[in-house]
C-alpha cells in the first residue's frame, strides 16, 4: 500500500477475501454470457471461495469436521458479512486484521470500524475507526480517531510513555498537513494510557456496548 494506490488495494484485498461473495453472485446472474463468464472466474480467486471447494473436498472424502480449521475460517469470513449487514443500534461495523510491511517485515494491525449507514454503504464523513499496530520502538499503539464531516479528533494510546506528549507535538504540524490534503482538518489530538481503555480494546475486539462479540 501507499499514498497512490492504498485505498484501491485495501478494497481489492476484501474483495478477494470474498466480503461480497454472496453479492456479486447475485448481481452475475443479470450479466451477459461473457461478462457472467469473467465474474465467475475471478470469483473463483477469492478466498472465500477456495475455502468452499476445500470444505466440499473434504465432505466429498467423508472427511468433513464442522469444527475444523476451515469450517472456522469460514465461519468467521461469513461473521464479518453478516455483522457488517447487521451491526448494532442500526450501526454498520468493519473488523479487520492485516499484516503491513515494514522495512519487509509484517507488521500485525488491528483495525476496528463504526459509523452509521448511508444507504447500502458506510457514512465515511461520520464514523469511528480504532486501530492498533505493534511497533518495534514503542511497543503497542493504539488511535482511536472520530470522524465527523471534514473535522477529526483522536487519542494516542500508549503503555508508559511518558514523553508521548512531546513526540507527538514534533509531528502534529506534518500530520495537519497530511490530513488536509485529504481533506481533513485535525480538531483534538489527545493521549491515554493503553490499558486503561477497556472499551477502545473491546471495539477492537468486536465487543460493541450491546454486548454483542462478534469474534465468537
């Protein structure tokens, strides 16, 4: 990913886990022959639907386990559909777990979504997005950010770091600058400790404040 081409990719990486699997089946089938015919060849590429083929091998072989490894990927691709259709209190939620590169090595990040909905979509000027990323020199990080309209405020979560403040006052001037290209205009930017915000680790952990865990 990068400033250019980060967004389409991030959107390529969920189409190809098969996020909207269900979907785009649905939409194939008012295709021509030889678009239907392209569809259902990159369909075929996603994740979701090599993990069916695998799972029907298995059954084929009468090796099928409803609490396998497969099954349970499967089931937690098919959570994530539903959850994002669902949500609570008429809220969509996205929960993501990726791997960036840093200096060639994968970084694990954890990424957390609210806001309400806009139509069939998420309200992108309205939302809440949690992310935590573990870094090499700081250790865990976590920003948990509130979009509304073109204003943006956010805290920085650490564990003991006490110089956060001065760190993070070094790079606020590029940072503003950054997020006004985008369009953005960073309003608060505030600093906790990590552990002490218990909600912030269960929106990352897909527990909403309706008691709802969309992990299990």
């Amino acid at each position: 990913m990068s400033k250019e081409n980060g967004a389409e990719k991030f959107v390529e990486c969920l189409r190809k886990l098969g996020l909207n699997y269900e979907q785009r089946l649905q939409q194939m089938l008012k295709l021509d022959s030889q678009a239907k015919e392209v569809e259902k060849n990159s369909l075929k590429e996603t994740f979701k639907f090599k993990l069916l083929e695998a799972i029907q091998h298995q059954e084929g072989q009468g090796l099928h386990d409803p609490d396998g490894p497969l099954a349970h990927l499967l089931q937690k691709i098919t959570g994530q559909q539903l959850w994002f259709k669902t949500g609570v209190l008429d809220n969509a939620f996205m929960l993501l777990h990726i791997p960036l590169l840093n200096q060639g090595q994968p970084v694990p990040v954890r990424i957390a979504i609210e806001s309400a909905r806009k139509g069939s979509k998420m309200d992108e000027q309205h939302c809440r997005v949690a992310i935590q990323i573990e870094t090499e020199q700081l250790g865990d990080i976590g920003i948990d950010a509130f979009f509304d309209q073109d204003s943006l405020t956010f805290r920085v979560l650490t564990r003991n770091l006490p110089f956060l403040p001065q760190l993070i006052e070094a790079v606020i001037p590029e940072t503003r600058a950054e997020f006004s290209k985008l369009g953005f205009n960073v309003a608060k930017v505030e600093t906790g400790d990590l552990d002490q915000n218990i909600e912030f680790q269960n929106f990352l952990r897909g527990i909403r404040r309706s008691g709802v865990d969309v992990q299990r």
